[in-house]
C-alpha cells in the first residue's frame, strides 16, 4: 500500500504587478522542481498571459 506523507508542497505562483495569483502543489522529491518555478499564466487583471513566480501562500 502507498505511503501517505505528504511530499507536495502547496504555493502559490502570483504576480507581483497586479498581486493576481494561483495556487498549486509540486512535488518536493523531484530534482526538476528545485528552486523557484516560473510559469506562463493568464491574468485576468491585465486580461493576458504573463510570466509568474513562485511566492509563499497567502494567509
């Protein structure tokens, strides 16, 4: 049976710009998500794609 620990990290990938942001998880375990992730997401502020960075979660 599978272990359950937990080995995804939640964060959120926000916009520093218009403070617009998204919440995922990645996997902790994996050499490719080491250091901060960057992706190209839709803001629906700017009402186009931009470049995101990785951020804490928001309280």
């Amino acid at each position: 049976m599978a272990s359950k620990k937990g080995n995804k990290e939640v964060f959120a990938l926000a916009n520093p710009e218009t403070g617009y942001f998204y919440i995922k998880s990645k996997n902790t375990k994996s050499e490719n998500t080491a250091g901060k992730m960057k992706m190209r997401k839709y803001d629906p502020k700017l009402r186009k794609h931009v470049v995101m960075t990785e951020r804490k979660m928001p309280h």
